[in-house]
C-alpha cells in the first residue's frame, strides 16, 4: 500500500499538483439476512482501489483505479490533474486549505472478536435461532433478522508529508417482527430500525445485543399494536426513547450544520441549511439543557463515526457545536473552514470507499447527558400527563432542516407520572429550533448510548456513510402529536 500511495504522490506533482492526496483501501464486507425462517440474503465481497485527489490552479481533480499495477496508479494521477486543470478554466473561488500538520501514525479500531473469523453457518444460525422466537408468537406474519460486518484498511498519503494507515472494524444486527390484520402492518425492531445497532466493534457486539433473548417480547409488541387504539391529535408532552432522538439529532442538527450545505455545494442534492454563516455565536439553538458536540474520537465511543483520521488527513477531534443551548458553528472540510475563516479544520471529511471524493459527512453527534441521575422511569415519573414514543418508523424533514415530522413504531400514554395504555401510529412534528428550546429533561449517562446510522446519503453520484449519535431518553413540552396519520382523536 505503500508504494501504491507513492508511486500516485509522485506522478501527481510532477504532473503540477500543488497539493496532492492519495487513499489506498482495502475493503471487506459481509451481509448476512433471513426471512421466515429461511435464508434470505447472503454476500461476501473484498474490494482494493486508489483514490487520487489534487489541486491544480486552485481547483479539485479526483481519478480512482482497482488496477495496482504502478502505470495505473500514474496513470490514474494524470487524469486527475488533468480533471483539476479543466476545472480551472471555469472555477469561481480558488480552493485554498486550511494548514494541518503533517502526521505519521498507525491505528487500529478495538475489536474483541474478528466477525470474519467466524463462520457465516454460525452466524446464520444465531439469525435463525432469533427468527425463529420471533415467529413463535402468534400473529406475527413476517420475521427478518439480519447482521452485516465491514471491515476496512486504508493507507493516506499527502504532499505535505502525512502517511497514515488505519484499520476499522464495524459490526451491525437487528432484527424484525411485522404482524398484518385487517388491512394494516405493524412493526417492532429491536434493538433499532433499519437494521439494528452498528458500532465499531467485532462480533462481541453480537452477543451484547442478545437478540434471541428479546425477540418474543418483539414480537408480542408487533401484534399487540393491533388492538392499541391510534395516538390522538393533540399537543402536549413528549419523551422520546434514546434511539429516536438519536435520528432526530441526525435529522435536525447533523445535516444542517455540514458547512458544504451551508455554503451551498449540496444544494442540488441534499438540499441547504436554515444555519447561515451569520448565526454562530448568535442562534439560540436549544434549551440550556443541549449541548450538542461532533466527536471523532475513541474516547466518545465506538460510533460509526469514529477514527483516528479523517480522510484528507486532519485528526479526529471533539467539536462543540451546541453549547447550553447556544448555536457555536459547524462541521468542515479544510477547504470550507479556510472559507470561512477558521484557523482548522474539525476533521470530518470522509468517502464511501476508494473510488469516491471525501465529502463533509458527520462523525459522531451526540447530546450531552444530564449531570444529575436521572432514569427513564423516573423520567415518566415526573411526567403528569404526556406520551413516551419508541423506534423509528418514517421521517420527513425539509430541505433546510427547518420543518420536520416523524413517525415511531410504538408510543404508551402517561398518565399521573405512569405509562398507561400503548398507542399505535404515534407521531408528532415541529420546527427544529422551537423543538429544542422545549426540552426541559434528559438522562444520565447511565442511560446514554451511542448509536449507529448506517444508511445517510449524501453527493452525486450518492455515498451512503455510517454516522454516529449518542443519546439518553429526553422529554420535550408543547409538541403537536399525532399529526402524521388521520383519524387521530384528541
């Protein structure tokens, strides 16, 4: 990987790069899913390419190659100069950097157990053995259960002298119950939907999420949705569970402080963002209570957004964007931090893969917890009369992050500081900034965890990254509910 990497730095600057990068990857993946039962889907790939990134008269040109023969490598930096000098002739303002120092290191990410050393007969069986709970309850029509493993090694070169290589390794399981009666589906995921819990771990992560052991009690929710009454259209009280307010995170705070949206580079994709570069400093975001911070590093947790480096070389680091409420700024590129006048980047440019230009994609965004010990259940306890919503079932959010609304799979009423009856369809919307200000409570550390997205697209052609977002159950007042389905009573 080494040679790759410099036989492409060198061929980029002689070529004229003022500034050359060059990402040498190795990539394995495994999916593994069954349904009723029966296997449903099985794959196992590897994938080597170089990714070579330049500028040239301050603009960007980027050339990828699965060939590791040294005159593909050359030959594949010659294009991309070639990219970068085309796209001088019509570029608006010169691409300048925002200075990093030069590293040199090896990292690897913490894994307990190698996924891959496990055979795919013992990881199916241990789907099976879920599937199979899941469908001992009656009334469940379909059961789905599912692990996905990746693992990837990436070699980082730049003209300016970093040569870094890290190894991640990432795990994911989950699992499904959906019960049909009298024209309508219900659905239970544990231990979240769209797949489940992704970290980065190995296959310890399996074991932790215990899914054989949580599956009837799954499946018994799936079916009994089906009696719950719809959740009224009201406004009022509303916790949510940490999972659903980790995507709300995502949804609401992650994608519209990506500056690249800010400055408009994603607008004909992904949309803009409500966060102008006039409201840092400014924007009273939230409650005193949400704090709010993209964190890269390991000691935040094993997110999908996790590393040592981010791929344009900057070091993984803790950014406050959030702080008691008040809105401080954004996540960045080097490029799009020396745009606006930062001093450095917060390290959070990353690429689907090798043949893929780095986009700005979030790392970890998590909310603080509370500082004082605070349960779920006391959490409901203190709570008069409100609702408590779990799992997410569908979302809709504009393109400037603004107006949002989302659906879960399952919500209880509180009545008297306890849950009371389950309620199906449950839903609830609002504006972000007013959404957060309304937040009176949150957890404690002990109930805070660090969940996994593994399906956020963004840029053309798309790139589909795994985000993290860490999160303990909150409570929010003066939220319209039940606003998504019909025939919601108040």
């Amino acid at each position: 990987m080494r040679d790759i990497g410099g036989w492409g730095l060198d061929a980029a600057t002689a070529q004229g790069a003022e500034y050359a990068d060059v990402r040498v990857l190795e990539e394995r993946h495994r999916s593994l899913a069954t349904k009723n039962g029966k296997l449903g889907h099985a794959a196992d790939s590897e994938s080597q390419g170089t990714g070579i990134r330049v500028l040239v008269d301050g603009a960007w040109g980027f050339a990828a190659t699965d060939d590791c023969r040294r005159e593909a490598i050359e030959a594949a930096a010659a294009r991309a100069v070639a990219i970068a000098r085309a796209s001088a002739t019509v570029r608006g303002r010169r691409a300048v950097l925002a200075p990093e120092a030069a590293h040199r290191a090896v990292w690897t990410s913490p894994c307990a157990q190698d996924p891959f050393a496990v055979s795919v007969e013992q990881q199916l069986g241990e789907l099976l053995a879920a599937d199979r709970e899941l469908r001992a309850v009656e009334g469940v029509t379909l059961a789905e259960a599912q692990m996905n493993f990746a693992r990837q090694r990436q070699f980082f070169v730049s003209s300016e002298g970093s040569e870094i290589e890290q190894t991640r390794t990432l795990s994911g399981a989950g699992m499904a119950a959906f019960a049909f009666a009298n024209g309508e589906i219900q659905k239970r995921s544990y231990p979240n939907s769209f797949g489940g819990q992704y970290q980065l771990k190995g296959y310890e992560l399996i074991g932790e999420l215990a899914l054989q052991e949580q599956a009837r009690r799954v499946g018994e929710e799936a079916v009994a949705l089906h009696k719950a009454p719809q959740c009224p259209r009201t406004q009022g009280t509303l916790i949510l569970d940490s999972s659903q307010l980790g995507l709300q995170i995502h949804e609401s705070i992650g994608h519209p402080i990506e500056l690249d949206r800010v400055l408009g580079s994603e607008a004909n994709f992904a949309g803009m963002s409500f966060l102008t570069l006039d409201q840092p400093g400014k924007l009273r975001y939230g409650s005193p209570l949400v704090t709010v911070v993209a964190d890269a590093r390991l000691e935040h947790g094993p997110g999908l957004g996790t590393f040592a480096y981010d791929d344009e070389g900057v070091e993984a680091q803790r950014a406050e964007i959030i702080r008691d409420g008040q809105f401080l700024g954004y996540i960045t590129s080097r490029e799009t931090a020396a745009e606006i006048g930062l001093r450095r980047s917060n390290g959070c440019m990353r690429a689907e893969s090798w043949n893929r230009l780095p986009l700005i994609r979030m790392t970890n965004i998590s909310i603080e917890p509370g500082k004082l010990p605070l349960s779920l259940e006391e959490l409901i306890a203190d709570t008069e009369a409100g609702f408590y919503f779990e799992t997410n079932r569908s979302w809709s959010i504009d393109d400037k992050r603004f107006n949002f609304q989302f659906g879960t799979e399952i919500g209880w009423e509180i009545q008297h500081g306890r849950r009371t009856r389950m309620l199906k369809n449950p839903s609830y919307s609002g504006i972000t900034t007013e959404f957060w200000n309304s937040m009176d409570a949150i957890c404690s550390r002990e109930h805070w965890r660090l969940w996994g997205t593994p399906n956020c697209g963004k840029g053309q052609p798309q790139q589909t990254m795994g985000t993290g977002h860490g999160a303990a159950p909150a409570r929010f007042r003066n939220i319209k509910i039940g606003t998504a389905y019909a025939g919601g009573q108040g």
